[in-house]
C-alpha cells in the first residue's frame, strides 16, 4: 500500500508561483501553472510517499478533497506518517572534539 500525504497550500509568491507543503513529512515544494509550469522542490521529505493536494487553494476545501483526489487517481486513503525523530545533539566530549577539528556547533565559539 502506497502512504498518500496531503500537500497544504502555504502562500502565493512574489514569482507567481505556489508554496505547497506537507504538514506530515515536511515536503516543500513550488509550483508554478500555466503557461510556464514549473515544480521546485524546497525539501525532499518523504520521498516514497504520494503526495496530493487541492488544486485550487482558496476554496477553502479540507482533507477530505485531497482524500477524493488520491480515491480518483487509485492511490488509496490518504495516510499521515510521523517523522522519525532528529539524532540527539552532541555530548560535552563530542563538542569539544568538533571545536579541536574546527567545527563550531550550534554557531557557538569553539572551545
């Protein structure tokens, strides 16, 4: 079974183009339509998964539009996977051997 993700409309940029954005996996992308389309993406996140969204943002349409959608299109009931958890940050030892090899953690004087 594919995990379908619902992409949320963020805002419309300067450029024309629409910021969409995965609440789930943190996915971020800009699309820009017709008549020159073109898809950036920002941040990659859960690349496996399948992501959907309304078409147009201002009809104030909920999950269950991107649910019909992911149902049209034969990708199943949309899913939300929690994001796995950030690596824990380094101990006293750890930054003191990053700031010996010269490497300034979290932007702090190295010791």
């Amino acid at each position: 079974m594919r995990v379908i993700h619902e992409m949320k409309f963020v805002a419309r940029l300067s450029s024309g183009a629409d910021e969409w954005s995965c609440p789930a996996c943190g996915r971020r992308v800009t699309l820009r339509r017709l008549p020159e389309p073109e898809l950036s993406v920002l941040d990659p996140g859960d690349e496996s998964a399948v992501h959907v969204g309304v078409i147009e943002p201002d009809t104030g349409a909920d999950a269950g539009s991107a649910a019909a959608a992911a149902e049209k299109y034969g990708l199943g009931p949309v899913q939300n996977v929690p994001r796995p958890p950030s690596p824990p940050a380094p101990d006293a030892d750890d930054r003191r051997w990053l700031a010996e090899i010269g490497i300034d953690w979290d932007g702090g004087a190295a010791a």
